[in-house]
C-alpha cells in the first residue's frame, strides 16, 4: 500500500534568489534522507514561493523496506580458536545478538579481521519514520544567511510560521522547538490570506489554487511569458526578457499579475543601455523595443496583486521616473567635460593598498598594451591602442558608473565616442572587460583583445606582487577567472605570445628589485594551470598537453594546435607500439655519451640500419614542417617510426660491446632530439583499445 506526502515549510517573505536554491536542496536532501531511510516512492517532486518550500512525495510505502544491519563484535581471533572452533567470547556475541554461531561472517576492517552479525530487520510504518525525519529534513538547509526567532535557537532564510504535513489523510506530527505540525495552510497574503485545513496531498493542491497561490515556478513563468508576449504583440514590440531577471520575477511572486507601464520620452535621449539598466537591475522590468533595435517608452512588471492594478502602475511609473530623472542627470552632468578630462580623477581612486590607484595601473596597461601590440606586429595600431588603454578605468570616476556600476566599459565607450574618440578606441574601452564570466563572449576587435589581455595580466601580476595569491576556494579579485580571460583571448586571436615573455614584461612594469625570478614562475605556473584547464574543457587529454608543455615554448595556440594533433592520432593503431618504444629510448639515451655522432659503417644488423635510413629521410622535412606549423605532416611522419623502433629492440642489442653500443645510443639520442622538437611522447599513456 501506497500514500502521498505533502510537506510544506510556511514563513515570512524569502528572498527571491533564496527559493531556488531552497528548493534545490529541499529536493536533495529528501532524496539522501529517504534512501538511508530504506522509504521507496514513486515519484519526489517540490514546489515553491516566496512563503513557502513544499514536498510532494507520490506513492510513498506505508512501510519501510527490510534492512540488513550488520553489528561488529569481536577480533577473529577472540571469535575462533586456532583451529577455526568458535570460542565463548563468539558464542557469546552471537547469543547477544540473537542469531546463530554458524551465520557469523569475518570482515575485513582497517583495524584487521572483526567478526559482524548480520541481522534483518523489519521495517517500521512510514508515518513513525516521517515523524523522525522531517523535522531533520527542516534542519538539513543551508543558506548564507539566516535568521533566529522566538528566542529559540532553529535557523532558517525567514522564521517558519507553520508546517504542513500530511501522510494519506492523517498529520504526521512532531514538533520543533516552538513549531509544530499540522494540516493547517495559508492563502496569497494580499488577495485571500486565510487559514484553511487540508485533509490530504490532492485536496491541498486544489485548495492552494483557490487562495490565490500558484505553486509550481514553472508554471508561474509560463503564465508570465505568455502576458509579455501578449504585450508585446499589442504594442507591436519586441521584450527584453533576460533569463536571470525573469527567474527571479517568478519567485518573486505567489499569483503573477502582469502590467504594462509607460515612461516620458524626455528620457529616451539617455543611452539605451541606461535605460535598460534602470528598467531590469534597479526596478524589475521588463524593457520593450520596437523592431529596429530602438527602446519603446513602455515596460513591463510583474506584480503580487491582482487589485488596484491601475495604482500599481502609477506607483511604479513614479518610482522609475525619479530613477531616470537621476540618470539623466548623471549623464548631463558627465558629458559636460570632454572625457579624457576625467583621466586625473583617478588619481585619488586606490586599486589596491599595495599597488598603488587607478591611475597608475592605467600607466602599467598603457605600456603593457603596447608591448603586446608590437608583439602582434600591429605597431600601426599604437596610437590607438595607447588611447584605448588610457581611458579604460576612466568611466569609474563618473556619476553614472557610481549609480550603476554595472555600466562601466559601456559608459566608458559612449562617452568616449562622443568625446570624439574613434569607434575603435571606444569600442575598445567596452570589450576589454570581455570576458566577464565564464561563457561570456570575448573581445572581437584587436584594440579591445590587447588591452583585455593587458588589464588582466597587471591585476593577476600586482596581485602575486602584494602576495593576494589564491588559496583554495579563496580567489577575492577573481585571478583563475582573468587568466582564462587572458588565455580563450590568446587561443581566439591566435597571438604568438608565449605566456613566459607576457609574465616577464607584466612584472617588469612594477620595478622590483627582489624576488622577480620566483614571482615571474609562479605567475607563469598559475597561468600554465588555467591553460590546462581551459584546452581540457576542450577535449584535450591532460597528457597530450603534458607532452607538449613539458617541451614547447608556452604559446597558448601552438599548445593547443600540437596536443589537438596528437589526440587525432591517439587511436592510430601505430601509437601503441611508438609509445611504448618511445619510452624505452627515453629510458637508455640516459646513459652519458659524449657525442651524438653516428657511424654508419658500425652497424651490423638490418633493423638498425632502416631506422637510420628512416631518420635521414625525413629528419630535415620534420623540422621544416615544426617550422611551418604543420603538425598534421609531423605526427604523420613520427608515426613511420613505430614498426622500425619497435623492430629495432627486437632484434639489436643496445648494449654491446664498444664501439656499437655507443654508435647505437647516439643514434636513440638523436631520433629523441627529432621527436622532442615537437612533443615528448613519452609522457603520453596510450592504452590498448578492446
């Protein structure tokens, strides 16, 4: 026999970013609590709003399922005698647990081998289990911040006001601390906040529509997309729904009433992306545009009340007209001075205690900008570049950027552009703070991807410099995100910049007079980390990079366009063999020879002089293709040494009498030195495929 399980945890208003993840782990934590607890069910699903965090468990058995429990007693050699006999002292533990000397089992443990009686048990009834774990199940949630009341000590988001819990039709009760269970609910606080009582899973969920509460998020999203696009279509526009705003709307809310909301064109002088700004982030709106691109003088809100929709409206049009008011006079104000004026305001903006203010880390990016301009051949661009760089941080210092902070890099772009900067350099001052999370997109222009790269570098080098190091979880100014800026930049561009020379000319800008050596490693090493991590996320096997990095000049693109290469041919039915082989010759060329010279004439068995033959025949033509960067020719090449190698310990004695062993040494060296002009095969672990 089955019965369904409604739980629901009532309580003050939570915060909208708080029900997902309450939900989240509502749905975990039952999951985890109900399998130890041996409860099968047919189907666990949750639901949630603002005021409450409900458990719906489908088909729930009235019985827990039977459990093996399984007691240690004795050391084996307490239980049994030397000639496998039970003694008294395992009579014994058997007898106290009420099975048979015969069905004791021996386990292997840390401590050595312990002697367990392994018994059945049946289970209880569910209810009495549900009475026990629910209350756990309330204290199981985590949340960054909670609150305590009534003087007690239980914590949750918001102080709980009631729980509902039901088993079939009977309340499964428990109290907890000053809280008790029972089969009481509340409707929509605004529109019917009444207290009803629920005989059951489906009456509830029928009764709970009725008071005005819709609890399904997924549902409440649906009935809001629907009004948006339905308002969008009279107006003939297009919404600006963005995904975050839009889940936090939905939890916003406990029956979705959506208004449409109109603000003076006075402001549509304001940057688009202002309005925008102050439309999602400030007020929740959802902004509307027409075709074009252009911003309508309409918005969208979702709001808790279905009454007085018309007072809502007003309500919030005066709300947002004195928030656009505000911003257009930000912008009258920032836009009286020619931009590049604000530059000096910097000086009085700290960067970090250690490193100085904002100014002197634009003189850093200026420079470094340029450095890795002239890198990338574009010493054209330096003008540009310089300019771009210079007013980067600029836009930090304008009231616009202090009400939005949100807006900085676009502010800076507008403001530049209409300063009478170029659409290059303005463009520039938006992309280099791309990217901004991970997915993000990155800088699409060349002014925009340098001074990216350069801005990040300086903040990851200043930040080794003042020993703000990442530890762990630990990574306050976001270095491990900078440098997978710093690298997806590199690989999108193709920059042939090794990571060793932008580390070097980064630190250099800083003037120190110790430690630069250790420092300039482990810059490199931390950056190292995030390539690995950045070429694995694209399929990169970890020792086809180590292949290739334990050898290569750490140009980010050549890494990735030589291990790419050797993870096409990882399945090649030739890479077995050279690998293993490869190992072997990296293992004997160890020995201490004083040349590399070979001598042909000293060789006596075939299979020694067809590997050399090989060699001479295609060694200049490897190098030639490294050089041009054909990888692809190269693994093709290595891999005609596989069956020559692989033939050659066969059937040569490395370890001759003198002069052969030497003259065969020289030859593994040199076929060594061929491969490690393009990766170290020996690290590679290839495995055999069934």
């Amino acid at each position: 026999m089955t019965s369904d399980l409604l739980f629901e945890i009532g309580t003050e208003e939570i915060p909208a970013r708080f029900v997902s993840t309450g939900l989240k782990q509502l749905k975990e934590n039952a999951e985890k609590i109900f399998l130890q607890e041996a409860l099968s069910y047919q189907k666990l699903l949750t639901f949630g709003t603002p005021r409450r965090l409900i458990l719906f468990v489908k088909g729930l058995d009235e019985l827990q399922n039977p459990r093996v429990k399984s007691v240690q007693g004795p050391a084996k050699r307490i239980a049994y005698d030397e000639n496998g006999e039970i003694t008294k002292a395992g009579e014994g533990f058997a007898r106290s647990q009420g099975v048979q000397p015969e069905e004791l089992r021996v386990k292997t443990t840390e401590r050595g081998e312990y002697v367990f009686a392994e018994k059945k048990e049946q289970g209880e009834k569910t209810s009495v289990v549900l009475e026990k774990i629910l209350p756990k199940l309330i204290q199981s949630f985590f949340f960054p911040r909670t609150m305590h009341w009534d003087d007690g000590k239980l914590n949750f988001t918001r102080p709980i006001r009631w729980c509902l819990a039901i088993y079939g039709s009977e309340v499964v009760n428990f109290s907890l601390e000053k809280l008790s269970s029972g089969r009481k609910t509340f409707g929509h606080k605004l529109l019917k906040n009444e207290c009803v009582e629920i005989s059951n899973a489906e009456d509830y969920f029928f009764k709970i529509k009725k008071l005005y509460v819709i609890v399904d998020p997924e549902e409440r999203k649906k009935i809001i997309l629907k009004s948006i696009k339905k308002i969008s279509r009279d107006f003939v526009c297009e919404p600006i729904i963005p995904d975050e705003l839009l889940n936090e709307v939905v939890n916003l809310v406990e029956f979705p009433v959506v208004i449409a909301g109109s603000f003076d064109n006075e402001f549509m002088e304001i940057p688009k992306e202002v309005l925008i700004e102050s439309m999602t982030s400030h007020q929740k709106y959802f902004p509307l545009q027409k075709k074009d691109g252009m911003l309508f003088n309409k918005f969208i809100l979702v709001a808790n009340n279905k009454k007085d929709k018309e007072i809502i409206c007003e309500g919030n049009e005066k709300v947002l007209k004195a928030r656009l008011a505000d911003a257009k006079f930000f912008y009258h104000e920032d836009t009286k001075t020619p931009f590049i004026n604000k530059t000096e305001k910097l000086k009085k903006v700290l960067f970090q205690e250690a490193l100085g203010t904002l100014f002197e880390k634009t003189i850093r990016i200026e420079s470094l900008s340029s450095i890795i301009a002239g890198k990338m051949n574009l010493c054209e661009m330096d003008k540009d570049v310089r300019q771009c760089a210079k007013l980067c941080k600029t836009d930090l210092v304008t009231e616009m950027v202090k009400e939005f902070p949100k807006l900085q890099g676009v502010m800076g772009s507008i403001y530049a552009y209409k300063s009478g900067e170029s659409k290059e350099v303005s463009g520039g001052i938006l992309e280099h703070y791309l990217p901004r999370f991970a997915g993000d997109i990155l800088p699409d222009t060349n002014i925009g991807a340098i001074v990216s790269i350069a801005d990040k570098m300086d903040t990851i080098t200043g930040c080794f410099v003042a020993g703000l190091v990442p530890t762990g979880s630990e990574d306050p100014y976001a270095l491990r995100r900078q440098a997978v800026g710093i690298i997806e930049i590199m690989l999108k561009k193709e920059l042939n910049i090794s990571l060793d020379t932008l580390a070097a000319e980064s630190l250099n800008l800083f003037s120190l007079r110790e430690n630069s050596i250790d420092l300039k490693k482990s810059i490199i090493e931390f950056l190292v980390q995030r390539l690995n991590f950045v070429l694995q996320e694209k399929g990169i096997s970890y020792d086809s990079l180590e292949a290739v990095l334990s050898i290569s000049v750490k140009i980010p693109i050549e890494i990735y366009r030589k291990a790419d290469t050797i993870e096409k041919i990882r399945l090649h039915p030739d890479m077995i063999p050279l690998v293993l082989s490869f190992k072997r010759v990296s293992n004997i060329v160890k020995e201490d020879i004083n040349t590399n010279e070979v001598q042909e004439n000293l060789f006596k068995e075939e299979e020694e002089k067809k590997l050399y033959a090989l060699y001479m025949s295609i060694e200049k033509g490897i190098k030639k293709n490294i050089e041009s960067k054909d990888y692809s020719t190269v693994t093709s090449n290595l891999l005609k040494f596989s069956e020559p190698l692989e033939n050659f310990f066969i059937k040569v004695l490395v370890m001759d009498k003198e002069p052969y062993r030497t003259n065969r040494i020289a030859l593994l060296k040199n076929i060594q030195k061929l491969f490690l002009n393009f990766a170290d095969f020996s690290r590679l672990v290839i495995q055999r495929q069934n």
